[in-house]
C-alpha cells in the first residue's frame, strides 16, 4: 500500500510541462445542486486529470494557447464536455 502510494507521488512529481499553462477551477454540482466528489476532470486528448474534492471542486493546469476542452466523467453519468 505505501508502496503503490510512494509510486503514485513520484509518478504526480515527474511530470513536466513544456508550455505556459493557466489554472482552470470550478466546482461540480449534480441537477439538486449538491457538490459531487470524485468526478474526474481530463484536459480532452491529453494525460492532464484530476478529480473534484468533497467539495465539488477542482483545479486543473490547461495550455495558455488554444481552446481546451474538460471531459467531466463521473459513474453513473453520462460524461460532458465543456470549453
């Protein structure tokens, strides 16, 4: 288990970027508009993900340049685009 963990940071702390990036934020709310945790959230054909908190939030590095696309997924939902 500490194992696997140690591998996870190491693997979260190798990555490097090779463009200016900006910070996206925002918060995930189902249709009661209570927060939903664990929604994973993908810059669209890239490696960039995470996941929203007990909160419904998240933050996510995207390109400066261009327009990116999220993929909101979550189990049980049908997943979203959004730009």
């Amino acid at each position: 288990m500490i194992r696997s963990l140690l591998t996870m940071l190491t693997i979260l702390f190798c990555v490097q970027v090779h463009a200016q990036t900006k910070n996206i934020s925002g918060t995930v709310l189902d249709d009661t508009e209570a927060p939903l945790y664990g929604v994973t959230v993908t810059l669209q054909d890239t490696k960039t993900v995470t996941q929203t908190d007990a909160n419904g939030k998240f933050t996510i590095d995207v390109p400066e340049e261009g327009n990116a696309q999220l993929v909101f997924s979550y189990t049980g939902y049908k997943a979203q685009t959004a730009a």
